[in-house]
C-alpha cells in the first residue's frame, strides 16, 4: 500500500547525501544501459540479416538439377536431365501439405554477358520465366502496372515485368515505361509492370535487376518447352519443407530414374533450416546479449549493496533510535529493501531512457547516412524494456537484502550505543 | 494506585571472553503509577542495564518482569517494539534525536509506528511541543536546537504516544544546571499529571526532585526510599 510517509522518508534518505547517491546510481544505469545497447545492436544485426531476406516464404525449398553421380537402371552416372512440368503435378500428388510449387526457367543475370536491349541501351540481367504463383512466395511491391497473370501464362503473351534497377538503366529519368518493349535475347517483350524488392541491400541491388516473363512465353521463346529449370516449393503453414524435403526428394529422384543414393543429382536449397538456422544464432547472440548485460549489470548491484551497507552502518544509531521507539523489524526491512529497489529502478530507468536516445540517435545517423551492411534498424522491444524492468526489481531487492538483514540483525540496545 | 512495574529476583549477567561479569544479581521492586523514581548508584552499579531490561531493549536472564500487570517473556523483536511503542516512552542522555528531521518530524514519529494518520500525528505532536515550550521550534532541525531545547523534545517525543511509563536514562547528563532544572520541572510537571517516570540519575539534585530513590550497589539494591520532592520551579527563572 502507498505511504506518503514512507516514501518522503526514502527521498529525505536518499537526497541527504546527493553525491554518493548518484555514484551508486551509476552502477546500474551503466548496467542496463550496456544491456540495452548490446541487445538492440543485437537486433540491428537480426533485422539487417534477416532484411536480406526480405518477405520470402522462408518455409520453402529450392530444387534444381545438377549431373547424377552413380548408375542407375541401365543409365550411365556423369547424366544430365531436366524437371519438366508434368513433376509439379507428380509432386502434388504424391507429396502432402504443399502449398506452393512454382517451376522456373532462367537465363542471364548478374556478371553474364549483356543480354537485353533497349534502343541504344543495353544490359545483363537475370530473366526468369515465372508463374503467377512466384509472386506469393517472393513478395515483391509493384509500383507500376502489375505482375504475371494467368492470362499471360495461358496465351503465352511476351510481356515481362522489371525491377527498378532495370527501368533505371534501360530507361531516362521521367520517361513512359509501361507499353514500351525490350528485346530479350532478340525476341521483344512488352513491359507491363515494374517492381521493387524488399530486400534492402547487399544482393538487394541484383535483386532489383530482373525481369520476370511468363513461363509459357520463355518456353516459347528461348526454345526450352516443357522443361524446368528451378522449382520454388513452399510448404503450408505447421508444417516445416524440411521434414518433407526427402519426400520431394525421394518422388524427384523416381521420376527421373536417379538412384537412391546419388546425393548430388537434385541440387537443393532448404530455406527453412537456413532461416532457423540464423533464427538460432540470433538467440544466441540475444542470450550472449543478456549475458554480459546482467554481468555488468551485477557489478553496479553489488555496489549498490555495498554503499547500502556502509549506509546501515551508517544508521545504525537511527535504526536503534526507530526500534526503541517501536518501529518493528519487518519495517525497517521494508524501509530499505525500498530504498534499494527504488534506487535500482531509478537509475536502471535512467539507463534506459539514456538507452532509448542512443537508439534513437543511430537510428537517426543511419537513415542520414545510409543503409550499412547488415545493419539496420536496432530497437528494443517493450518486451526487452519490460525484461530490464523485471530485472531491476530483482536487482533492488537482492542488492537491498543483505543490509536490510544486517540492520534488524543488530540488538537495539547496540544500535543505540553506537557512536 | 495500580502498580505499573512489577520486578522479582532479576538477573543479568553478560559474557566477557571468558568472564561473565555478573550486573545484576536479583533485584526486587515496584513502581506504582503516578510514582516519579529516580535510580542512583555509581558507574557499573547496574543502574543502565535495569533500565534497558524495563525498556525491552534488553533481556534478563532470570526473573519476572510484569509491566502494566502483563508478563513480559520470551517476546519476539516484533512484539518487544509493539509493547514499547504502547506502554514506554524513553529519554536518553544524548537526545537521540534523528538529526535529518525535524523537531515536529522527530516527535510524530512514534504515532507514525502506532498507524496515527498524518494530521493527527502533527496535531498531537504540537500539542505536546507546545507543552514543553518549543511551539516555535516545530519546524527547526535537531542542529538548530540547544541541548535544553533537544531534551525538551525528546520529551515530548517520550510523551506523544501516551505512554503508560516513562524511563529516562541521564536525562540532565549532557546539560547545564540552570537547563537541568527546566528539564526536571517539565518532567515533575509530567509526572503530576498521572505519568509514571524512572530516572536513572547519577546527580543528587536530580534525583531529589523526584519522590522515591533507589541505590544500586554491585548489582543489588541497597536502599529504597521515599523523599520529600523538590520542586525543580523553585531553580527555575
């Protein structure tokens, strides 16, 4: 229960001696706020990382095809083959809770040689025939017409969408780009959408050097058919791609007459262990985080316990003055445990508002300055802010226990002897 | 007359390394209500260690103590600060004020351990404040104050909780004799509304102008009479 009482008497302890006050603040306000900085450095870390990866379906597995290594029925090892359309459907099929499977053509990209022209403008760019579906599993924003439709898919229509990369080489500043044409390896298509990637830079910039065709018309076009270069499968929601990849696998390598064993015929990438696998490094450096946070943070508690001590000591004669004229034991105790907590949180508040500036200020520097690598946007949730707040209670009244049983330990009687 | 303090055959002894020093060695007394008593004997005579065991701010190792007719045994810390907020008010030699708060914050403080509310806290404390002169003083810090001056609230701070016995230990010890007299008028003053008061004193003026004395020697009781009471206003500008 609030007691203006008792709290008057907490600052009136508190403010008689300012500087030594202060100076047992410090020890905490460092502490959190080296816990603060350290686990919203941490966070910067994660969000600029896990930026890179911008809103992909991260539960999603990527199958290619590479040369099979071993015989098999009556084929010779060193072969190559290609996915065709007709394994989406055996996939679906045979292998539940799948939610998306999107075949893939490409050709070009980044460092080939220049592959698309525009007048007199020219450059190499990643063109992959899509289908619609893609679009779920990268989300990209279309800030101008729209993406691959079914439609496109069904009259093999030659339109093609473009990153802004793409419009920033091909086209001037200002100038129409919808319903304008590039010639993709000689054959013309016409642009119907540009997009923007979210991913936010590092590969982000390559990622907004492409061009997305509809599958049908690539086929059509570069003469590939019903062949499948790529699949992007994504696996629904509960259900990790990881724990179906063998399945995929397994339905791949039968189609295709791959022996069971040939480890390196269907080339993959699982996103998903990927993803959990950086999930993992991030709790771990959030827990180193926490780790040297509390570390330090002890190090202002346990200095606070010691000047809380020297303060009892200090007081002894008052607490005998207090005890004689009847102020019980478990309210001196209270007196200090809460002269301790508030000091804590006080000072642990101070940490974390100086925190929150410091937050803000990079913050601040970053957006004037530009993005840096793997670096973006360090905060610190209010769960993290509620965690400091739960751990400098905590703090208070370990930091206060000791000289709060120190003081009622002592016999009135030689509290009040003493000099 | 109710009897407030009731000893039987008290003792207390206190280990020294090895040695036990023996202090007292089976006291026996009374003290009726409204009596002012005061408690002589040279240094060591035991006189300060009675009046902490009828304090509760110490314990005898055998006997009985009955204060206000209730036997006090075997109480625990939080008990022993409840009966002496209740039943005792203390004046010591050197004031024992809390240096930090005021003259009016210093004698609320026992209402405050009794759950007083605030403005009756102060109400009270000024009543008393007022009685023991220091009306004007109220607000000024221990530091502000003359030696009188801080004795006269520590009576005050004795009085507010309306205690059923007082016990001052060498109230006048740290002061003057013209200010030893305006402190021993207050405490007759006291007294003749009904208090009972314990001094232990070592100043024979003192304790002449209280009713009863007892000597202490070596740990027991060597004389206990009844005086003829100075009046301390008779010293007293």
């Amino acid at each position: 229960m609030f007691s203006r009482d008792r709290w008057n008497e907490i600052l009136e302890v508190l403010t008689t001696n300012w500087f030594r006050t202060v100076l047992t603040a410090f020890g905490v306000f460092w502490g959190i706020l080296i816990l603060i900085l350290l686990l919203s450095a941490g966070k910067g870390m994660e969000n600029g990382i896990k930026g890179e990866w911008g809103d992909i379906a991260t539960n999603s597995l990527w199958v290619w095809t590479r040369n099979t290594t071993l015989p098999h029925k009556g084929l010779p090892k060193g072969r190559s083959f290609e996915y065709k359309l007709q394994d989406v459907q055996s996939l679906k099929d045979k292998v539940p809770n799948l939610r998306i499977i999107s075949p893939r053509n490409s050709l070009g990209g980044y460092r080939g040689a220049n592959n698309v022209i525009r007048g007199l403008r020219t450059g190499a760019f990643g063109v992959y025939g899509d289908f619609p579906s893609f679009i779920d599993q990268e989300p990209m924003d279309i800030i101008n017409g729209r993406f691959i439709n079914q439609s496109d898919i069904n009259d093999k229509r030659k339109v093609a969408i473009i990153g802004e990369g793409v419009k920033k080489s091909l086209y001037d500043i200002g100038q129409e780009v919808l319903g304008t044409y590039i010639k993709i390896q000689g054959v013309n298509f016409m642009v119907v959408g540009i997009y923007r990637k979210k991913n936010l830079d590092g590969d982000g910039e390559e990622a907004q050097n492409q061009i997305f065709i509809p599958f049908t018309s690539f086929g059509q076009a570069f003469n590939t058919g019903d062949d499948v270069g790529s699949m992007m499968i994504t696996a629904i929601d509960g259900v990790s791609i990881t724990s179906l990849k063998d399945r995929i696998i397994k339905v791949l390598k039968e189609k295709h007459k791959i022996h069971p064993d040939d480890r390196r015929a269907i080339g993959n990438f699982d996103m998903y262990e990927e993803f959990s696998r950086i999930e993992r490094f991030f709790v771990a450096l959030n827990i180193m985080g926490y780790f040297i946070g509390i570390l330090v943070l002890l190090s202002g508690i346990i200095g606070v316990s010691n000047i809380m001590l020297i303060v009892i000591k200090e007081r002894t004669k008052e607490i005998g003055i207090r005890r004689a004229l009847g102020e019980d034991p478990w309210s001196i105790r209270k007196q200090i445990l809460l002269e301790s907590v508030f000091l804590t949180i006080i000072s642990g508040m101070m940490g974390i508002i100086i925190g929150a500036f410091a937050i803000y200020g990079i913050n601040a520097l970053l957006d004037a300055n530009g993005p840096v690598d793997m670096f973006v946007n360090p905060t610190v949730s209010l769960g993290v802010v509620t965690i400091a707040l739960v751990i400098l209670i905590i703090s208070g009244l370990l930091a206060g226990f000791i000289p709060a049983q120190s003081a009622i330990r002592i016999k009135p009687i030689d509290a009040l002897r003493t000099e | 007359m109710a009897t407030m303090i009731e000893i039987k055959d008290l003792h207390k002894s206190y280990q020294m390394g090895k040695n036990s020093l023996h202090v007292l060695k089976g006291i026996d007394f009374s003290a009726e209500e409204g009596e002012l008593v005061a408690i002589m004997g040279s240094s060591g005579s035991g006189k300060s260690t009675l009046l902490n065991i009828l304090g509760l701010l110490d314990v005898a190792d055998s006997g009985e103590y009955l204060l206000d007719g209730k036997l006090i045994k075997n109480l625990n810390e939080t008990k022993a600060a409840k009966y002496r907020n209740k039943f005792l008010g203390f004046i010591f030699q050197s004031f024992n004020l809390i240096n930090y708060k005021s003259a009016l914050e210093n004698v609320t403080l026992p209402l405050y351990y009794q759950g007083v509310n605030r403005k009756e806290r102060q109400r009270k404390a000024m009543k008393y404040l007022e009685m023991v002169g220091l009306k004007e003083w109220s607000h000024h810090l221990p530091n502000e104050l003359s030696g009188g001056q801080k004795q006269r609230v520590a009576i005050a701070r004795a009085m507010v909780g309306e205690p059923k016995v007082i016990l001052a230990d060498e109230l006048t010890g740290a002061l003057d004799s013209t200010t030893s007299y305006e402190v021993m008028d207050v405490i007759q003053k006291i007294n003749d509304q009904g208090n009972t008061i314990l001094v232990v004193t070592h100043e024979n003026d003192i304790a002449h102008m209280c009713k009863r004395i007892i000597y202490l020697k070596d740990g027991v009781i060597e004389e206990d009479k009844k005086i003829k009471q100075v009046r301390a206003s008779e010293y007293v500008q």
